[in-house]
C-alpha cells in the first residue's frame, strides 16, 4: 500500500482574506435568518417581534429574542391547568372577562417562527 502526504501551506495574507471572507458569509447569513424569522413571527401585541435582536462578531452571528413567551409560540403548548397565585380571580385585562381561580387552558398550537428561518437551505454569493 502507498500512503501519500500532502501539505497545504497558506500565506499569510491568503488567512486574512479567508477570515475577511468568512466575517461576510457570516454576517450575510446571520442577517438573511434574521430577516426570515422577522417575516415568519406572529404578531399579536408585537411583543415577540420587538424582542428580537441580531448581533455579529467577527465570525459568530446571533439572534436573541428575549420575550419570554417565544417557546410557548414557537413549539406550542400542550393543555393545562393555570392558577391563581393568591385570593383572587384571573381576568383578561384588555376585555375585563373573570375566570374564577382556576382555569383549564387547552392549549396553543405551535407557530414555528425561528426553526423554519434556521433550516433553510441558503446560497450565499
């Protein structure tokens, strides 16, 4: 059997146009799911639109949404049992409607927002 070795020595100027290149990649495509999950997020009070954040550092791209409800959004929620937290009612704010203590909630059905934006298939030029 033949082995062969092969070496790839790159100048140093060849590294800096690789990291300047792979900075634009990163910072187009953070900027492209960015865009989409803008586009694919539900709006009701606009909470969850007004939450989300981008950020890029050299080769790390982020996108935060700091509502706390964008799980419950994005995977849905099963049904369940929402209680009181003292003697008194719960009550729709905006309508003034009353519950009583204790609510059976059936549930939310997921509206993924972020999952499609971060699996889709990009070509970036």
């Amino acid at each position: 059997m033949i082995l062969a070795n092969a070496h790839v020595r790159m100048l140093p100027s060849g590294l800096v146009q690789l990291e300047a290149r792979s900075a634009d990649i990163t910072k187009k495509i953070t900027r492209e799911v960015f865009r989409d999950i803008q586009r694919r997020v539900p709006v009701d009070t606009g909470e969850l639109l007004d939450s989300l954040d981008m950020s890029v550092a050299s080769l790390v791209g982020t996108i935060t949404v700091s509502a706390e409800h964008w799980a419950a959004v994005e995977y849905g929620t099963k049904p369940h049992i929402i209680r009181s937290h003292g003697d008194y009612a719960l009550r729709n704010r905006e309508t003034g409607q009353s519950f009583g203590r204790t609510v059976h909630h059936p549930g939310t059905e997921a509206q993924p927002y972020m999952r499609p934006a971060v699996y889709k298939k990009r070509r970036i030029t």
